[in-house]
C-alpha cells in the first residue's frame, strides 16, 4: 500500500505542477508539500464517494491553506471526483478550479484562502457530526500562516475544550511563508507542546512517510474525548530538488518551459 500511495502522491504533484503551469500562476511549493498528507486522506484514510460527493455521511475535509488548492484539485480528480483535465484548467476563465477552492468543485466541503478559517468551519462539522449523531470525521491541513491567526487558536481552544475526538488537524509545517522564513517572520515555538495544552493529542510525524501520516490519522480514531493535531514536519517544495526549501517557489509564480520540463523529469525519475 506504501508503494501504491507514494506513487497517488507522485501522480498529484505532476497534475499540480501541469496545472500551475498551464495557469501561469498558482502557488508550488505549498501545493507539494501536501501531497503525500492528501494521497493517505483521499485513498486509504477517509470514507468518500466520488460518485455522490453530497453523501452525509461522508467524513469531511477542509484545506485552510487554500492558495495549496492545485493539490486538492489533483487529488480530487485522481480520486474520480472529475477528469484529471478538468483539474488542469485552474484559474483560467469560465472554469469553476479557482485560485481557493470553492463549493462548486465536487468533493471540496469548505471553501477557503483567508488563513485562520479553516479549523474554525472543521470545528463546526465536527460539532454538526456530535449533534446529528452521526459518525464521520473532519480533517483539516493547516499551514504556517494559520497557525499565526487568532482564529485559529479561538477554534484550537473550543476544540479542545468541548473534546471533539472526530476532528483531526494536520499541521503542514514546511517552514516557509510568502515573505520569509516562519522563524524570521513570526517563530510559532514548540506547536505540539501549546496545542497540548489546550486538551488536544498530539502526534509528530515525518509528513512525506505515508506509512507514518496513516499511522498517525489511525491512532487519532482510537482518541478519545480529545482531537488530535499532527504536528507534520516537511519540505516546501518537496520532490522538486531546485523548488525545495526555496521562498520563491511559495507563489504565486509563472512557471517557465523547461522549469516544468526539469520538474516533470524528477518526478518521473521518483
């Protein structure tokens, strides 16, 4: 299964870079960063149906980090949800794949881009799930800036507070922002020891090792009374030797020719 998600992970970073590629603008380095988080949500850990994205029962996830929306889009379509073509048309007139997702796209629950709101609309599915009874479960990816938002921390404090064990949050700490590094522009310290302390489980995991992102996301069903936050230590960039690690590839930038070409090829060489 390893082998099989790390190749789902490939196959959305390729769909994400063609996207951003064809739109001459989007942002790259976010979008990789996740993949592999999206590749274990979509395909092994969540119970979706592609055919009836509306379903109620359906466990439910929301990208706070919403400029990273080409992954969502890749992972959507290569989970069926609609044509890996479709996904490629990103930002281009008359096309619904926007800049941020939005309600419109089938299989996007929330739409997002402003940092700071994702884990407080998450938080309130989770609520809905523990009101109605019924038994699915709230995933959201959080990046850097949300963690520097009031808001986030109003939703990590309600959370925990009110023990709802059916959400889970990852946080994608690539350590980059648009302006600079996250420790030059605003330190976040030790994450899983504050988040902890508002009543949250915490986890820290190597977040390109889908063995230790399913391993994780499985040990947050046996969680209970708590949510759990994984803290996820990655790379900006991640895949891409010349995008990693490197502000500039934060977005949103105009891809050149053979800066796709060369992209493409380590990709396919993975």
């Amino acid at each position: 299964m390893r082998n099989d998600l790390n190749e789902i992970a490939r196959q959305i970073r390729v769909t994400s870079l063609e996207a951003i590629y064809k739109a001459r603008s989007g942002h790259p380095g976010g979008s990789l960063s996740i993949a592999d988080m999206l590749a274990v949500l979509y395909f092994d850990v969540m119970n979706v149906d592609p055919a009836n994205p509306g379903w109620l029962d359906r466990d439910r996830f929301v990208l706070s980090k919403g400029h990273a929306c080409p992954a969502l889009y890749a992972a959507l379509a290569h989970r069926g949800y609609f044509p890996v073509e479709e996904a490629k048309t990103l930002r281009q007139i008359g096309s619904i794949m926007e800049g941020h997702p939005d309600f419109r796209i089938p299989g996007v629950d929330a739409p997002s881009g402003s940092l700071g709101m994702g884990l407080s609309q998450g938080l309130g599915m989770a609520m809905g799930a523990k009101h109605l009874g019924k038994p699915f479960r709230t995933h959201v990816i959080v990046g850097d800036g949300d963690m520097q938002e009031g808001n986030t921390w109003e939703a990590i404090m309600s959370a925990g507070f009110k023990g709802m064990d059916n959400l889970v949050v990852i946080y994608d700490g690539n350590k980059l922002q648009g302006d600079a590094p996250v420790e030059t522009q605003l330190s976040l310290g030790d994450v899983a020891a504050k988040v902890s302390s508002f009543g949250w489980h915490t986890v820290a995991i190597d977040g390109h090792d889908t063995v230790a992102i399913k391993a994780a996301l499985e040990e947050a069903k046996t969680v209970k009374g708590k949510p759990t936050f994984i803290v996820a230590d990655t790379v900006k960039g991640k895949g891409v030797s010349f995008m990693e690690g490197v502000l500039y590839w934060h977005g949103s930038v105009t891809m050149k020719d053979q800066e796709l070409a060369d992209a493409l090829k380590e990709l396919e060489a993975a």
